[in-house]
C-alpha cells in the first residue's frame, strides 16, 4: 500500500509570521492518515523543522544543488537541507526548468544529489498547453522521467509529481481521468525501467490548481496518491480542507 501524501509548495512566499500557518497546520492534524509536507522557501526550512519536531507534518526543500559543497555562491546542498531539517526536496518544477533554465540532466544530477544525503525528492514532470494540443504529453513525460531520474533511483523511495504546466495557478485541471491515464503511463514507464516492486511503491502525485473544491474528484482517481499544491497550501484554511479529502480517500 502506498501512503498518500499532501506537499506544500510555498514558492517564493513567507517570512517568519508564516511559520503560525505550519503551527496551525501541525495542530489540525496530530495523526493524519496520509503524510503532510510543507515546502517552504529555505529561509524558513530550520525555523519550520523546529517548529514540527515530533509531529506529523515534515518539511522540505524546493530545490538543491547537484553537488554537496563547493564554489557556488548562493546555492544550497541537499546534505545542508538534511542539516537543516528538511526531509525532502521538490525538484524540476517547471518554474525553474523556466526561470532557471534547468534541464533534464541538470535535474537528473541534483535528484541523485538528494538521493546521496536521504532526501525524498519530489520530482516533477508536465507538458505545456502546445505540447498537449499536439498530442505530445505522455511523449513528453517519457522523456522527462528517462533524463531526469537517475539509475540510483532504483534502489530508493521517490515520488513523482505530474504538474501539466497549463494548470499550474490558472486554476484549469485536467479531468480526473486525464489525470490517472497519466499516472498510469508513468507508472508504467517506471515499472519499465526500475521493475514493478519499485514502481508499484512509487507515490504519483497530480499537481496544478488543486483546491478545496475539485480535490475529492481528484484523489478519487485511480492511481493518484497524493497532490503537490501551490497556492491552497499557504493558508491552514484552504490546506486542510484538500487534507481532509486525502486522507478520507485512503
Ligand atoms: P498551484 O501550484 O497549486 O498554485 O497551481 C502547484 C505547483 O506549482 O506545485
């Protein structure tokens, strides 16, 4: 059985009176039945992984570097994420494959970075609008799993988060059944390359405008374990409806 799982994406969002949100979050759900992680920006991660110590909700990370220490001014190392408190690590959202410009090789290095220092990572994938107007999505997500998971993946718990990048903060969604042939062509690329024990534990998580209002239909689709959620994660009200609706789902 896999555990369902809810992450946070804060992005570039809080400073230190967010942390009451994680406080609140923490409170509301002391034992829930599926695993609750927030991600904020990394200036928050010690602070929040203090803050949650013992309790249900973890804390992670949104990106990393690929390597574990050197001359990089600016960057942040999984194993320094692992210091600090955080437990996993969002990687290849496509806002850095755009702002960053990060490619499927640069986010295969930095999955097996966070792999070497026992991060979970979250690793996303999704097809723009063209890309699924052409017909082009599972194509695409095919490619993106090939590159950017490394062969050491085999051997460790990961989670991939499908994020069509057309759904991400315009509140459009693919149809629940959309979502779990998706899921289901990326389990079956997983099984595939890294065997069926280890694609059947692999968490599929659905990304992109996931509210209080459409969560239920979404987690009532085959092959959904979960939601990596933007917005909606930045207040306890608008997070712990979407909660609620996953764990009453297991
Ligand atoms: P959204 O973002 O829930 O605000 O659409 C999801 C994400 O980018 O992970």
């Amino acid at each position: 059985m896999r555990r369902r799982l809810a992450a946070g994406n804060w992005k570039m969002h809080g400073l230190a009176d967010s942390l009451a949100a994680i406080a609140d979050l923490s409170a509301a759900h002391p034992d829930p039945a599926c695993d609750i992680v927030i991600c904020p920006p990394a200036t928050l991660i010690h602070r929040a992984a203090d803050l949650v110590l013992g309790r249900a909700v973890s804390i992670g990370a949104q990106d990393c570097h690929a390597e574990d220490a050197g001359a990089h001014t600016g960057d942040i190392s999984a194993p320094m994420l692992r210091d600090a408190g955080a437990t996993t690590v969002i990687l290849g959202h496509s806002e850095r494959r755009a702002d960053h410009g990060e490619t499927d090789a640069a986010i295969r290095a930095k999955t097996h970075a966070a792999l070497r220092a026992g991060l979970l990572p979250i690793l996303c994938v999704g097809e723009t609008l063209a890309q699924r107007e052409a017909g082009e999505t599972l194509g695409i997500l095919s490619t993106q799993l090939a590159l950017s998971l490394p062969d050491e993946a085999r051997d460790h718990a990961i989670v991939i988060a499908y994020e069509p990048v057309w759904a991400i903060g315009s509140g459009l969604t693919p149809d629940p059944d959309q979502i779990s042939a998706v899921h289901a062509h990326i389990r079956a690329e997983m099984s595939a390359r890294f065997g069926t024990e280890m694609a059947g534990a692999t968490r599929i998580l659905y990304g992109g405008s996931v509210k209080p209002a459409n969560a239920a239909s979404i987690f009532a689709a085959p092959d959904v374990d979960g939601a990596l959620v933007g917005g909606a994660s930045l207040r306890e009200p608008d997070f712990s409806p979407i909660i609620a609706a996953l764990c009453a789902s297991c």
